[in-house]
C-alpha cells in the first residue's frame, strides 16, 4: 500500500480525490488534510496568505501519522503566486517540516507537461485574468510555452467548486488554440476528475488539471506509476504526444 499525503485548502472539490483514489484502481491510498484557506478570495494578498508557512505546517503531522510516503499542497494559485523560486521554498519548507518528499500542484503542472513531452499549453483558468497571468508566468519559468491564457473572472472557491461539465468544457474550449498541446485547467476547487475523457476527447488533445496532476506529482515523488485510462493522457502507460 501506498499512502499519499495532500494539503487542501478549504472545501469545494475534495470530493476528486476519493474519486481519484477509486480511478487508479490499485493499491494506492488518498489521505486528505484540510488547510485552513483564510479569506475565499482569488486575490495575490489572500492567495499569499493562504499559503502561508503556517496554514501548511498544520496538518502535516495529521498526513505523516497516517503513514504518507510524499506530500503535496494541493492549490495550484496559493503556491503559483509566489513566483517559482517563492514557490520552490515554499516546498521545500513543507519537505523539511514533514520530512518527507514534498511539492505543490504549480509544479505538478510543470512536471507533467514534461511528462508528455509537450512544449505549447494553453491555459483555462477559472481565475480573475491578472491571477491567471500570474499562472502562465510560472508556467513560463518553468519551460513551457504558453500560447493563450483565459480567465473566467471567478473570485472564490466556493462558487468554482459548483461548476458542471459544461461550464468546465465551456472553458477549456474558450481557451484551446490550434498550436497548444494540451490545455490546462489550474484551479483545484474545479471538479474535473470525472471530466478528462470527455475533455480529452472533444478538443483532441491531452487536458491537465489540477487535482489530476496533484495526484500523478505525489504518485511521482513515492516513484509509482498507475496505469488508470480514465484519467487521460498523463495516466496512460505511454505518452501520447511527442514533440
């Protein structure tokens, strides 16, 4: 068995996770630790705070009793928004804390677009457009090329964690462009887990999401690879995309 450790912040799309957990069919566990989110605000002034060394800290020792083998903070916008090297000490800081391999959903992005061996994303943001920069930007830091970012203007997490299947394919259509190779969906208080194929499948190339990728990060930090189709692209055995 392994057990797998996550930061979430606050209560609007944790529900992917067990999900998730069922997807990977395997002998993989999911614990969950709620982090404390502060002021529902997609704001750089709240995102900072929210990610802030001692919200995290907190439920780290709840993860580490349960027996993880790696730990991620699961917000994309709370560690993005520190700017790579912010971000980097931010994890690192989590890593020595806990003592265990540690990362965030910003770098997930990075490394899975890696992954596949794509170059151009598109981005999809359920973000005001200036905190959506602030993603692309990162993403920019980190290699990949980002060739349209589109921010849906949504202030808290709470509404984003009542969106459907059409308002998330909605967005993701609005953000494709012909020249990306995947589209990214950053916000992890999105449902999306049971959305990737029909994602997938309608704009024709690999889709990236928050909570998705948080788990393959912490899969990859306890060196275990899970061949769960149903997750898309990043989860199948092989990449699909070559550059």
């Amino acid at each position: 068995m392994t057990a797998l450790g996550f930061l979430y912040p606050g209560h609007s799309a944790e529900d992917d996770y067990p999900r998730i957990e069922q997807l990977l069919g395997s002998d993989i566990r999911v614990d969950l630790v709620h982090t404390d989110i502060g002021e529902d605000a997609h704001r750089v002034d709240a995102l900072l705070r929210m990610g802030a060394p001692e919200r995290l800290e907190a439920g780290v020792e709840q993860l580490r009793l349960a027996g993880a083998e790696a730990v991620v903070w699961a917000c994309t916008s709370g560690s993005f928004v520190y700017g790579w090297e912010g971000a980097r000490e931010q994890v690192q800081n989590l890593a020595t804390t806990a003592g265990l391999p540690a990362s965030s959903t910003s770098f997930a992005f990075v490394h899975a677009v890696s992954e596949l061996g794509l170059r151009r994303v598109a981005v999809a943001a359920t973000y005001p457009e200036d905190v959506a920069a602030l993603f692309s930007e990162f993403l920019r830091a980190g290699g990949v090329e980002v060739t349209a970012v589109r921010g849906a203007g949504i202030i808290t997490a709470a509404e984003v964690g009542t969106w459907g299947e059409a308002e998330v394919l909605e967005l993701a259509r609005a953000a494709d462009t012909p020249d990306a190779q995947a589209v990214l969906l950053p916000d992890t208080a999105l449902h999306t887990a049971a959305h990737i194929p029909t994602l997938e499948k309608d704009l024709g190339k690999p889709v990236l999401t928050a909570n998705q990728v948080t788990v393959w990060e912490a899969l990859r930090l306890a060196d275990r690879r899970v061949n769960a189709p149903a997750l898309g692209t990043l989860f199948s055995r092989e990449p699909l995309v070559q550059v």
